[in-house]
C-alpha cells in the first residue's frame, strides 16, 4: 500500500470515526462547533509566556477524547504533517528571545525557550480541538452547524465539495503513483523531471472524475445547494455552558494561579 | 416516451460524435444500445440526460431536452453511470440514497420509508449502513442502481452496467434488471446480456445509427455486428 493510499484511508477514516455511538457523538454539532471555535480563540490568545494557563486547556482534550473514545496518540500521529511546521516556525525563537525568566533546578529557562514550548502546545492542543471536532461530527452535520451561523451557502457547499474531492484527488494520486512505481521499482520516490508531467495528469484526471460526480449531483437534484436529513439532537447544555465558563476561568488564570497557590 | 429527431453530437466543431441520428422508444421497452468503443453510446445517454450539447430534438415525455425542461426531465430519467465510484460520492449507502430524496423535497420521514422500500425490494437491506469504500464492485453496483430507483424515475438509463463484474454478481445483476418493469435504455459490449434483457437493439457505428431491430433480427446478424466491431453473442457463438 503507498502513502497516497493509506492517505485516502485515513480520510475516509475519519467518516467513520464520526458515525461513532459515544455521548460526544449526539451532541448538537452547532454546540460542538461554537465550543471548538471558542477552545481556539480562548488558547490563540494565551499570551507566549503563559505555559502553565495553556497547560490547562489541555483537560479539553484529555476528559473529550476519553468520553469520545478516540486516541490522543492516534489523532497525533495523523496530524504529523502539520506539527513539524508549528516546530519549523517557532524554531528561532529561542535564539532571539534570551532573556533568563526562570531558573529551575539551576538550570536558566529562556522567554525564547518558555514561547516555543508554549506555542508547539498551542497548537497541539488546536489541532485535537479540530480533530476531536472532525472525527465526532459527519461533514454533512458540520456543514448544517456552520450554515446556522449563518456562514454564507456558497462557502459552506465550496467547503463540503472540496472535503469530497479531497478524498478523489487522493485516490488518483495513488492509482498514479501506483503505476509509476510498478515501472521504476528502483526509485524511492517520484523523479523530479516527471513532477510536471505527474501533476498535470493529476490536475486533468482529477478534474474527469470531479465532473462525472458533479454530473452524478445534478442528476439527483442538486442545484448548488447541500440539502441535509434534519436531525433532533438532545440539549447539551452541561456540555455547552460547563466548558466555555471553565474556558473563561482556564483563561483568566484564575485556576492556574490557584493551582500554582497550593504547590508555593 | 423518448423521440430523437435529427440528433447531431459534436465534442468540436471538427469532431462529429453522432450524425442525424433519428429513432423512438415506447414505454415499457428495454432498449440495448450497442456499437464499439467511442460510438457515442455514453454521449447519446449524457444528451438525453442534458449533460452535453446536442443539435436537432430530443423529447422526453414530450418535454424537449433543453435547459429550462432539464429538471422535469432529470426526474423521468434515471442514470447509471459506467463507474460506480463516481455515482456513490456520500459517505454510506443510505446518504446516497438520501441525497437525491432530499434534493426532490421530502421529508425525512418520507426518505427513510423509500430508501427502506427500495432496498427491500432489491433485497440490499444489509448494503443500508455500509461504507461506500467498504463495498465490492459488485455490491457498489447493487448500491447505485437503488440510488437512482429511490427517486422513482420512469426511464432507467444504464451504461455499460455489467463491466468489471463477476460472473456470479453479472447473473445476478442481470436478474435485478430484468425484474425492473419500467423502460430501460442499456449500453454494453456484453451482447449476451443485452439478449437476456432486451427486446430491441440499436447499433451505432461510424457517427451513424446502423441498425433498429429486435434483438433476433440484429443479434443474431453477424454481417452488422461485425461491420460494426463487434461480435455475436458467445451463445450464438457455440452454435
């Protein structure tokens, strides 16, 4: 199996882990979305020094993912092509910033070293946010949610149809490279001199496919707009309410400093 | 039911698809629509369907193929594309089924009893729930036909229905096809499908409709099959 293939598993995957039974599964997708939404602004704007208040955004993930049975590990390691761009674009702070905030055990601990640490755990803990998201509520609800907060038909039926043909594109790649490496057993990986080629092929195929399924579309009806199955949710207001005050608390520092309070 | 007159198909101006082509389907016939590769079977289905351009008129119940019909006609005609992968693009087989009901309107109530109906009938019941990307090319191909019969259409337009399949899942396709009671237009090289379920055969060859006959008259005419790349029927074959 080759990397496009696992890939498009991956994606599809995803569909499946959303179709799950658990309580975070029957949740309002519109409660879901706007406490991820508010789980990404609220940790975005800890300020770079605030290790030990992100730090406790991380009961999020740990309590949501446990209820919703999925793996911390397992959505790491699917996000693995991001996390070495958050390393990538943090990885100078330490060497500008030198100023010595802390000392632990004798050892100086850098406001450069404090932000970068701060930052990569930022964004891990954006990314399960997202993912917890993704993988406990069908597109298709997600999409329904982002509609009733009124985001424009048109970006939500762009967004939906490119999470489809994400998955097409993939399985194109992947029959490609399927053919080229059957042909150049000895190569590691796509020559350079075949990129061109390998992409435009890519780009005319994908596009073959995509049009026979928009065809598909607008043979059973379709005219622009997604229209969902309404579906009855039960109120999550625990749910909803109980995790924005303590995000707000999270936020505030007040649990941060209250905790801090018992070990000083 | 179906009237072409004068149907000219072109993908350029330089490239003639199909010239003049001119014939009629009555309700309730099965139809078999044959002729080597790129005839312009597909093309003539997609015209019929209002998917490419076409020259010259093509009624559907009366209603000319053209865009301000294109709705009424799309819901006479169910269509079958060649590749199931492109005609199951929801994640399961019960939000395919789905995806055209609520497009037409009904409620949910009303979708969950057709979607239930239709597998019933076709005996797929257990395909409901299945991931699309789970499914066997041959229960793909189950799948999509009861996409396209949920939305109860008048016209089944079907395209190459039993390539890539095996013999056992063809036989079986076959059988599903010929309980269908509805008018059926089916394009295949598979000559002895196209004799167990169809009554008439139109060839097409050389941008032309070569021939209109009962399937007898035309299937068992090597001269016409061969002029036309074809063969006859493995059946007729042994004889």
């Amino acid at each position: 199996m080759n990397k496009a293939e696992k890939a498009v598993i991956e994606i599809k995957q995803i569909d499946e882990l959303a179709d799950g039974n658990s309580y975070l599964h029957h949740i309002s997708p519109l409660s879901k979305l706007v406490v991820t939404l508010a789980y990404l602004l609220f940790v975005m704007s800890c300020p770079k020094y605030a290790f030990s208040t992100v730090l406790l955004f991380i009961l999020y993930p740990i309590s949501m993912y446990a209820i919703a049975d999925l793996s911390l590990w397992q959505a790491l390691k699917r996000m693995r092509f991001i996390l070495p761009l958050i390393i990538f674009v943090n990885i100078l702070n330490p060497f500008f910033d030198q100023q010595i905030l802390l000392q632990i055990g004798g050892f100086p601990l850098t406001g450069g070293i404090i932000s970068f640490i701060t930052t990569i755990l930022k964004g891990i803990l954006v990314l399960w946010a997202s993912y917890l998201l993704v993988a406990t509520t069908k597109m298709d609800a997600l999409c329904q949610a982002l509609r009733q907060l009124h985001i424009p038909k048109i970006l939500v039926s762009l967004f939906l149809l490119t999470y489809r043909y994400l998955g097409l594109m993939m399985e194109e790649v992947s029959r490609m490279s399927e053919a080229y490496y059957l042909r150049a057993p000895d190569q590691k990986g796509i020559h350079i001199s075949a990129w061109g080629s390998f992409l435009g092929q890519l780009l005319l195929r994908s596009m073959d496919r995509a049009t026979e399924i928009f065809h598909a579309m607008k043979l059973r009806g379709y005219i622009g707009e997604y229209r969902l199955m309404e579906k009855e949710y039960p109120p999550a207001y625990l749910y909803f309410f109980g995790w924005l005050c303590m995000f707000v608390l999270f936020r505030l520092g007040i649990l941060a400093e209250w905790i801090g309070g018992i070990f000083l | 039911m179906i009237k072409m007159e004068h149907v000219n198909i072109a993908y350029d101006t330089n490239e003639m698809v199909l010239k003049d082509i001119n014939f009629s389907i009555k309700e309730g016939e099965c139809i078999g629509l044959i002729g080597a590769n790129g005839a312009g079977k597909s093309s003539l289905l997609k015209a019929m369907l209002g998917l490419i351009p076409y020259e010259g008129r093509i009624y559907v119940e009366d209603s000319l193929v053209e865009k301000k019909n294109l709705a009424s006609v799309r819901k006479t005609l169910g269509f079958l594309f060649q590749n199931a992968d492109e005609q199951m693009f929801m994640p399961t087989v019960y939000e395919d089924m789905a995806f055209g009901l609520l497009n037409m309107g009904l409620n949910k109530d009303e979708v969950e009893k057709r979607i239930d109906d239709v597998l019933k009938e076709l005996r797929l019941d257990y395909l409901k729930k299945k991931y699309n990307h789970k499914l066997s090319i041959g229960e793909k191909r189950m799948a999509a036909i009861a996409t396209i019969l949920a939305m109860q259409p008048k016209v089944l337009l079907m395209d190459e229905p039993t390539s890539a399949l095996d013999p056992k899942n063809r036989r079986l396709y076959i059988d599903m096809m010929n309980g269908l009671k509805m008018t059926k237009i089916i394009t295949s090289h598979d000559l002895d499908m196209i004799y167990s379920c169809c009554e008439r055969v139109i060839v097409l060859g050389n941008g032309k409709l070569q021939a209109d006959g009962g399937k007898e008259d035309i299937l068992r005419n090597k001269k016409v099959l061969e002029e036309n790349h074809l063969e006859l029927p493995l059946a007729f074959q042994r004889l």
